[in-house]
C-alpha cells in the first residue's frame, strides 16, 4: 500500500519556529519596536487619567496621583517575578525547550497570582490605615480610599498581563504586546471618558470612574493576551494552561531571580523621589523645573528602555545556546543603533531646548529655567545609553544580585553628587542635575567591568 492521498491527511502543518534568537539589528528591533510602544501607551494612558480628572475637579486630581504612588509601591514585588518569567523563558527558548518556556509562565504566572491577592487582600484591608497616617485631608483620604478600594481588584488582572508579557518578551515575539497594550488603552480612555463625567446615560462617577476604567481595561488586555495566545497556537505549543505540580527547584529560581530585580526597580523609583525632596529644599520653582524636565527625559528614554530589554532577552537566549562569545559584540552593537536613533533628537533639545519644554509649560521663566537642564541630561543620554544596555546585558545573565548591587551605586552616588551640588554647595540648578551624569558613568563603569569578569557563568539559570 502506498501512501495515503494528501485530501486524507490534510495540509502539511509548518514546522514550529525556532525559539534561538539572533544578535542581529533586525532581531533587536522587531523586540524593542512593540515594548517601546507598549511603555509609550501606558505614558498616555497616565496622561489621559490626568487629563480628564484635571477637567472634573482638583480634590480629585490630587488624589489620583497619590491613589496611583500607593498601588505601584505595593505591586513592586510583581515587576520582579515578571523578570524571572523573562529571564527563564528566554533561557530555556535558547536551549529550544518549549515545554520549560511553559513551565517557568506556570510558575511565575503561579506567583503573580498570588502576589496579586496578598496586594488585593493588603489595599482593601491595610491602606486606609497607610492613608491615615500620610494625608491630612479628609476628602483627599477619603478620594484616594476609594479610587485604591476598586484599583484593589484590577491588581490580578495586571499581574496576569505582565505574566504574559513577560513570556513575550522572554521568546523575542513581542508583536502580541502591540495589540494588548492598545486594546488596553482605547478601553480606559473610552471608560474614562464615559464613567468619570458620565456620559452615554452611565452614572457619573468621578474618582471611582477612572478606577473602574483600569479595572475594565486590565480585563480587556487579559482577554486579548489569552486569546492571541491560543490563536497563535502558543498556548498548545508551550503548554501554557496544562496543569502542573509546583516545582519547588523552578519556584525557587523564580524568587531568587525575583526578589533583587523588584528591589531594583523600587531603588530607581526611590532614587527619583529622593532626588525631588533634595530639588524641593531649593525651592518651588526648582521643583517645578524638574516635573517638565523629568516629563521630558522620561520619554526620551523610553528607546534606550525598549533595547535594554531587547538586550536582556537576547543574552539569556545566547547564554542557553552557548553563545556567550557573543555577548560583547551584541551590546556594543546595540549602543551604535541607539545612538543613531537618538543623537538627531538630542541635538534638537542642544539647539532649541525650548520647542520640547513649550508642549508642557508656557511660563517663561520654566522655559529659561528647564533649557539649561534639559541640555544637561540631553548629553546624559549619551551615557545612559552604555550605561543601561550594559546593565541589561547584566540582568540577562539572571544575576539580580548583581543589578540591584549596581544600581544601589548608582543611587547613591547621584544623590551624593546632587545634594553636595545643591543644598550643600548652593550650585547652579544644571549641575545639580549633572548628578545624573555621575551616576550612570559609575553604573557603566560597574557594569563593563562585571561583565567583562565572566563571573556571570558561575549563575546557574
């Protein structure tokens, strides 16, 4: 007998993907092009919470903002597990292990979720005594209570979304986050717009509107992770949803990995609140200065963020093919096309600093003010640039120790530097602001000499 008819078996189904990445521009791009766009939506999607609560009333643009700082110190855990995700996906997609790429989301997912309930559990039971003892007023308390009572419950959806976020980003296939994130988006600005002023005959709800706006969004962006999942067919591929016992050696790694990369990012949360406390001992107008200047440089970063993250998949995925030799060349080439991209925007903010800081303010006196510091981290970029690709290429070993240890250096050397510079010395605002500069040349110089020990390759991912 020979072989059955094509009509009996079907179309030939095409051969899986490789998981092994590539340290080539195109690679790197097509990973850092939709996180890049991914971070920038959530910038609008702030800004847009903003703006309409600005418009319905100030008690409640005041308590957003601090409602806001209070869920995103308590979630800090969580940004840490989403690194381990990362971080092992990416190693074992080197290795081509499918099936651990869907173990290390189980258990990362697994942690998330609980993390997700205690930080429920913590702002429904535990912050109204947190808001007690830190605001005075009591319709801002009593705002800010509201708004982090129904934010509360969108804080599992927004750990599943990093989950698998995190899961993308770990295999180099980012293109789902694109859709996500703007799913994500348009819901809570369209939620927003109808439930904070109450429109389309829905109740007006102010505060609370904009908390059930993220609430309905973070669903909504579950929703089309778990449906893009299954239709791309990763879902079977990786077994994303098969029932697992917990591994108590992955679980581990997990929260080894985990714990200093949460720690990290609350250290560059803090260091930036620091750094205002030093700016508001100089004054209001400093201060003021340093919201549109730290707006600005924010977005300014947001390439350099993406190709960081790039970098730090891409190490992980070259370390598990035994690659390592690589590692060098993948960052100094990376650094080379970040600095064509943004070399042309900071020779703009060089010539007319002006034109960037006038879409934020119209005082002519912050205009004068932030020119001048806007310069100064215009050429921070420059350093920043090395400095935070290097330091991606760190965390892609799965050394978190490491990172937080660099970044701890990092911190304290630019608060050292802007306090003497200001409070102390009484210097010019613009050198204040070159504490930036110190700081991530102490990272860079941190980082290379690290990476350039090896001691990496005694990590065990």
């Amino acid at each position: 007998m020979g072989p059955p008819p094509l009509s009996a078996v079907g179309p030939a189904r095409p051969a899986p993907r490789s998981l092994k990445l590539e340290a080539s521009a195109r690679a790197l791009w097509a990973i850092a092009v939709p996180i890049i766009l991914a971070e920038l939506s959530e910038t609008i999607v702030e800004a847009t919470d903003t703006a309409f609560l600005g418009r319905f009333g100030t008690l409640e643009l005041a308590a957003v903002g601090l409602g806001a700082a209070i869920y995103e110190v308590t979630v800090f855990l969580t940004f840490g597990l989403a690194d381990g995700i990362q971080i092992v996906a990416a190693r074992r997609a080197g290795q081509e292990r499918p099936q651990a790429v869907g173990d290390a989301f189980f258990h990362g997912a697994s942690l998330l979720v609980a993390t997700s309930i205690a930080v429920l559990l913590f702002l429904l039971l535990g912050a109204q005594h947190v808001t007690a003892w830190l605001i005075r007023s009591d319709a801002v308390r009593a705002g800010v209570n509201a708004y982090v009572g129904i934010l509360a419950y969108a804080a599992v959806f927004h750990c599943l979304n990093m989950a698998y976020s995190a899961l993308y980003v770990g295999i180099g296939r980012t293109r789902l986050l694109i859709g996500a994130t703007l799913a994500l988006a348009l819901t809570n600005v369209v939620c927003d717009y109808l439930l904070i002023f109450g429109h389309a005959g829905l109740p007006r709800l102010g505060l609370r509107g904009a908390a059930f706006g993220s609430l309905l969004a973070e669903m909504t962006g579950f929703l089309y992770f778990t449906v893009g999942a299954v239709a791309a067919g990763d879902a079977g591929r990786f077994g994303l949803f098969r029932r697992r016992t917990l591994d108590r050696k992955l679980t581990r790694l997990m929260l080894t990995i985990a714990w200093p990369a949460a720690l990290e990012r609350l250290l560059g949360t803090g260091r930036w609140f620091a750094f205002f406390v030093i700016l508001e001992r100089l004054g209001e107008a400093p201060l003021a200065v340093a919201n549109v200047v730290h707006a600005l440089y924010a977005l300014l970063l947001l390439p350099v963020g993406g190709l960081a993250e790039a970098v730090c998949t891409t190490v992980s995925n070259l370390l598990g093919q035994a690659r390592d030799a690589q590692v060098g060349a993948l960052v100094r080439r990376t650094a080379k096309w970040a600095l064509l991209v943004v070399l042309p925007i900071v020779a703009l903010v060089l010539v007319a600093p002006g034109v960037p800081l006038a879409v934020f303010t119209a005082d002519p006196d912050l205009l004068r003010r932030g020119a001048g510091c806007l310069r100064v981290l215009a050429l921070a970029i420059v350093v920043v640039i090395p400095a935070e690709l290097v330091l991606g290429a760190v965390m892609g070993t799965g050394d978190t120790r490491s990172t937080l240890a660099i970044e701890l250096v990092l911190t304290v050397v630019m608060l050292a530097s802007a306090y003497s510079a200001g409070p102390l010395l009484g210097l010019p605002l613009e050198v204040v602001w070159a504490s930036e500069i110190v700081g991530w040349v102490a990272c860079l110089g941190l980082s290379y000499a690290w990476l350039n020990s090896e001691r990496w390759k005694r990590v065990a991912i």
